[in-house]
C-alpha cells in the first residue's frame, strides 16, 4: 500500500476570515493566464482569531458494544482554554466568549453552542478554568467553544478505577477530528479486548473504512469496510472481530467524506484477573523519524512499528534520556518490519525515569510502545507524537488538561519533554485553580527532561524561536503493587488563529 499524506482539518468554524481575489478561482479556466503575487508589506496578511471551535470526546469507552459486557469505567471529561499568558500576542482574545460541555443524546449540543446553552458556560472571566463531568453511558461528549474563548479549547477525559473486574487509569486527548487516523494498541493474549471508538461531532452521518494491519501483513476485514457513524454521535466496535488473535493489531482509520475522532480502548482480563485498561489516541502520521515522549522506564517494554508502504522498512531504536542517548541491546535497535505490515519489538526495560524513544527508518513508518509489569494491574501505551508548534509558529499551541489528583501519595503527573537533534528552549504554562505560572524550561540534544504536573489542572508547551521538532507528553502513574497505574498521552495541538493571504493578479484580466 502507498503511504497518503494525512488529510487533517480541525473541525473549527471561522468567522470573518476572507481571501482577496477568492472570486477568480471560480470558472479559472476561462480567464487568461495570469502570475499571481502575495501583497507587499502595504497590504500585509490577515490572521483573524478562532470564533469557534467544537471538539468531541467519545464518552465511557468500554461501554455500547451488543453482545459484550461493559466494564464499569466512567471516564471524568475536561474541557478549559489556555490562559491568555500562554497565547501569541498576536492572539489574545477579547470580548465575551462561552465554554460549553454537554454529555450524553446526539442533539444536546446545539450546532451553534452559546453561553446558556446545553452544557455549562463560561466568560471570559473565567478563561483558564476547567469544566469537568463524568461519563457513564456509551455516547460523547461534546465541547463547544465560543467568541474569546475558542482559541486554545482542550477537552480530555480520565478514569482511575480498582474493582474485582477492571483495574488501571486511562488518559485520552480528545482530537480535532480527521480524515485519517492510525491507531495501535491490544495484543493476542486470551481475554484481550480492543474496540474500536468513533465520534462524530458534526450534523451529517461519516462514512469509514478501516484497513487492518498484522504481523503477517495486511489483514482482509469485509466488517471493517463501509462502517456508518451518524450526527453527533459515537460508533464502537470490537476489533477483536476484524483481526481475531492478532498478537500485533494496527489500524488507519480513513474516511469517505466528513471527519471522525478515532482512538482505541484496550482491556485484558486474565482468566479472573483484571490486568489492566488503557486508551490510545491516534498516533503521528507516518514518517521516517518518529518519537515517543512520555516513555516510563524500569518496566518490560516492546515496540510496536507498522510499515504500512510497499517496501520494508529498516529501523534504528534508540532510547533518549534524562542523561542523553542510549542505543538498544544488541539485536534489538536495529530491525526489519516487512512492508504492509505491524511488528512489535520486545526490548529490555529502560533505565529508571521518564524519557522517550527515537525510531528512524528508510520507509515512512509509524509507531507505539507498550509497558506490561509481570502480574501488574495496568499497563500503558505511548504513542507516536507529533512535534509542538515551532517557534515562529503563532497560530498553534500545545496543551493537556486534567483532573485534579486527589492523592498525590499514590498518583504523579509528569510532563515529558523530548528534544532530537538539537537543543530546545521552551515556555511550560501551568494552571492550577484557574492560575497561570509560567517558567522557561531547557531540554539538551538528544535527551528528555521532566517536570511535576502533580498539583496543576493543565500544561502548555510553546517553543521558543529556534527550537524545532520537540516531542511532549503528559503521563500519569502509581507506585509498583496494588497502587499500580500507567496513562500516558502526547499533548494536542490546537489552533488559535486563522491565517489567510491576500492575492493580488499582476497585470488586467483583460
């Protein structure tokens, strides 16, 4: 299969955001030639502000399956807006805006969410504090985001659970959905269980097809062709039915028209005992480099690559640490993934702390990494991550939320930072009980560092000019025994401006 180039939009409503000369595109073709010039510094760019943006979150992710059990997750969903400190200047937000989250039946977002709306609003008083509900059916919740406070809206959800049946923490960032997706995560062993979870927050039913990869290559799922996913609402489906024992699943998620969240739910039960629960969001595109931040050391570990183009792929492992790089044992660094297909590499437990690993191929490939503690009670996925906006970038920013630890005794957040190739000089913005501190953080080349989220209810990551290609994560966990958790997710990306160029023709239509 050939490699597509992801077809990514956000699905974000623009107010005000005009091209000049948008009006010669239509009918093009029976216009003479014409060179066609950006404006000089007299006519300049516009870069209006987001005025709105909705963002889905698919809601108690181990429920709505027929025939199949739900596990009692509820899953706590976060929404807030970066703090005006953490934006570009050039997108500081004014005037009245809204903050809504709504749970549950397709229509209780409205299309166009205002302040008194479904969910429960905010001002921009109150930009930089969070909105947070529980979760306890099999359907999404929806975010919406108005005027001042669109620009840099999050939404997330969590659950932290220990009872007889299930066990473990999940962390996912609701994405802006996409026209295409990757996702990795489950494995062969009896009582694993994956399912597959998409959302649609727009009005209009999408149409999905699913492509399946394996350790032998490309699996033929008829099921997965043609799955329907109506209006502002969530489909579930048991992967387990579209690559039965797969000890090494992978998934492009791709739609027909229209724009889904995607993410993947993975269970595993052991006979009577509960082993562990986690949720994978959408791993980075793929690429010939890849990096995992958020990466737990002291834990057995294996990778899992998937080559999805038409040739093999030859691929370096290295780890990159608080203390810089580290090359694999031998015979596990380096390692040949056929083409079209999904390998998972068993490698040594990694030196103590958080850091990431650096994957670099002759083929387009992309990646996740998993962390399974012998008779442990959870386990974690860390996935692909894309890179934090640079730092001439000033129309995204980079940013997780989520609840408020209620035992800092027995659940950490730390903030992983990954910088490859090059030193990195970055601004962390933390929030706690809606306050923003700032502080400037640097991370050496080919190295990690780390910082505590343990008592803060967001982060934001912007980059300093000159700094390029950093990889971060947020990751949650426990202490080794019965207090056991692993969560662990890349911070989303979100937009904060609108950028639009004004065109000029040099010389008449005439």
């Amino acid at each position: 299969m050939t490699t597509r180039r992801p077809r990514v939009l956000a699905l974000v409503r623009l107010a005000g955001v005009g091209v000049l000369g948008a009006g010669l595109i239509a009918g093009a073709g029976n216009l003479p030639d014409r060179q066609v010039r950006t404006p000089g510094a007299g006519l300049g760019t516009t870069d209006p502000g987001i005025v709105n943006a909705e963002i889905a979150c698919p809601g108690a992710e181990f429920t709505g399956i027929k025939d199949l059990d739900d596990l009692a997750v509820r899953p706590q969903i976060v929404a807030t807006t970066a703090p005006a400190t953490a934006l570009p200047t050039t997108a500081a937000a004014h005037g009245a805006g809204s903050l809504s989250l709504a749970l549950g039946a397709r229509s209780a977002l409205p299309a166009e969410a205002t302040s008194g709306g479904a969910g429960t609003s905010l001002t921009t008083r109150e930009r930089a504090a969070a909105l947070s509900q529980r979760a306890g059916v099999a359907a999404p919740a929806l975010i919406a985001a108005t005027g001042a406070l669109a620009p840099g809206a999050l939404a997330a959800q969590e659950a932290d659970v220990d009872d007889d049946l299930v066990t473990g923490a999940t962390y996912l960032a609701c994405t802006a959905p996409s026209a295409q997706a990757w996702l990795a995560g489950g494995a062969g062993e009896p009582g694993r269980q994956e399912r597959l979870l998409l959302t649609n927050p727009g009005a209009n039913p999408v149409t999905v097809d699913i492509s399946v990869f394996g350790a032998s290559g490309r699996i033929e799922a008829p099921a997965a062709k043609g799955v329907v996913v109506e209006g502002r609402s969530r489909t579930a489906l048991l992967l387990d039915s579209l690559a039965p024992q797969e000890k090494s699943p992978a998934f492009e998620i791709t739609t027909r028209s229209g724009f889904v969240s995607a993410a993947l739910a993975d269970s595993w039960i052991d006979g009577i005992t509960p082993r562990g629960i986690e949720t994978v969001g959408p791993l980075a595109a793929p690429a010939r480099e890849q990096i995992l931040p958020g990466v737990p050391g002291d834990l057995p570990a294996a990778v899992r690559i998937i080559a999805p183009g038409d040739n093999d792929a030859v691929v370096e492992i290295r780890y990159l640490g608080l203390d810089g790089p580290q090359a694999l044992d031998a015979g596990r660094g380096v390692v040949r993934v056929p083409a079209g297909s999904s390998r998972t590499v068993p490698i040594r437990p990694l030196p103590r702390g958080i850091g990431g690993l650096q994957i670099r191929s002759d083929e387009p490939v992309t990646a996740a990494a998993v962390f399974t503690p012998a008779n442990g009670r959870d386990f974690g996925w860390a996935a692909a991550a894309a890179p934090i906006p640079d730092g001439e970038a000033t129309a995204l920013i980079s940013g997780a939320v989520y609840p408020a630890l209620t035992d800092t005794t027995i659940r950490t957040r730390t903030l992983s930072l990954i910088a490859p190739g090059a030193p990195a000089t970055l601004t962390v913005t933390t929030v706690r009980d809606g306050t923003a501190t700032s502080q400037q953080v640097r991370v050496a080349a080919d190295s990690g560092a780390t910082l505590d989220l343990s008592a803060t209810e967001a982060v934001w990551v912007r980059a300093e000019p000159g700094t390029t290609g950093v990889r971060a994560a947020m990751v949650l966990s426990g202490p080794a025994g019965k207090d056991f958790a692993l969560a662990t997710a890349a911070l989303s990306t979100t937009r904060v401006q609108a950028s639009s160029i004004a065109l000029t023709p040099v010389g008449g239509l005439g």
